[in-house]
C-alpha cells in the first residue's frame, strides 16, 4: 500500500535494498533519517540523504542516478560534512547528487528497508497484526504484592553498591510473575 511521504528513524542497524530482498545498496545506522514513500508487506519504501567524501565517488548516469560509489572499501554515510556516520554505502551504490560542499556530495538514494527497523511516527497505519499487542488488557492489573513494593523503596546504604542490572532484573522478574498470575 502506499502511505503519505512521511518522516522516519531507524530503529535498528539494517540494510536499504534496490528492492524487497535485493542487492544492498547501503547499510543504515540507529537514528538515520529516512522519508517513507510507501509500504509492501513488511518493506518500506524509503529515501535518506546524507553526506557523501567526493573523492569517493564517479559521476555516471544509469537510472535516475548520477553517481556511484568508486571506492574499493564503500563509503561512509554522514549527517552532514565530517559529521556523525549514518550508514555505509558499499562500491557500486548509485546515488543522486543534491548539493555540494568543500568536498562534500549530499546525495539522495530510494530503496527498501525492513518496516520492524524502522520508527514510524504513532499516526502511521500499522499491520493488522500489530494491533491486538496494543491493546489494552481487559481486567484490571492486580495490586502490587509487597515484595514488589519493597522493589520501589530508595536503595539502603548497604545495597547502594548492588548494581542497577540487579534491582532491574528483580523488577522484570516480579512483573513477569504477576503476568503469569492474570
């Protein structure tokens, strides 16, 4: 299906397809900013941008690309000019020129990236599937028991030094339990 362009993150590292099971064309960071343009099945239909080190590219003109990535060892895909990388772009990715810095290609590229890696903003439609974990459950949760409340206390002096994964773990295990309890 196809969605209005809107904005996304990446939640985890993942590779942008030519299409849904293609040929990688760049591998993309947590927090890199993509523009979704569409939906098919569990693929989103993407574009990012990002900065691109010039000397690392030719132009070329196949597709609606007027650059490919020349280097043997791929490219690095940043925010902006010597920024934070936002991907990497193996040897052979086309790209599409949108700006010039000292240096510095910003280019554009579309692909497919896997939807369960990617931050949609709440107001995008979701599978049907998704929806029954989202909803609420129909009894009411049952009352903390008291060693869950003892859980919640400030830390005494002596288990200060325990560490936080400790008192974590103690929590999950008790919400496990209570969920088991329902």
């Amino acid at each position: 299906g196809s969605l209005n362009a809107q904005a996304a993150k990446v939640r985890a590292k993942d590779n942008l397809r030519s299409s849904p099971n293609g040929e990688v064309v760049a591998v993309l960071q947590p927090g890199a900013a993509l523009t979704v343009l569409g939906r098919q099945d569990r693929w989103l239909d993407v574009a990012f941008e990002g900065w691109v080190w010039e000397r690392s590219l030719q132009v070329v003109k196949r597709d609606d690309y007027d650059l490919v990535v020349s280097s043997a060892e791929g490219e690095n895909l940043r925010v902006e000019p010597s920024g934070a990388i936002i991907g990497r772009l193996p040897k052979g990715t086309l790209l599409e020129a949108k700006d010039r810095a000292s240096g510095w290609v910003r280019a554009r590229r579309r692909g497919w990236f896997w939807a369960a890696s990617v931050d949609l903003p709440a107001a995008a439609p979701a599978p049907a599937r998704a929806a029954p974990a989202k909803s609420a459950p129909t009894a009411p949760a049952p009352p903390p028991s008291a060693s869950a409340a003892a859980m919640t206390r400030p830390p005494s002096s002596a288990s200060a030094t325990r560490p936080t994964t400790s008192r974590w773990t103690r929590r999950r295990a008790t919400r496990s339990a209570a969920t088991v309890a329902r």
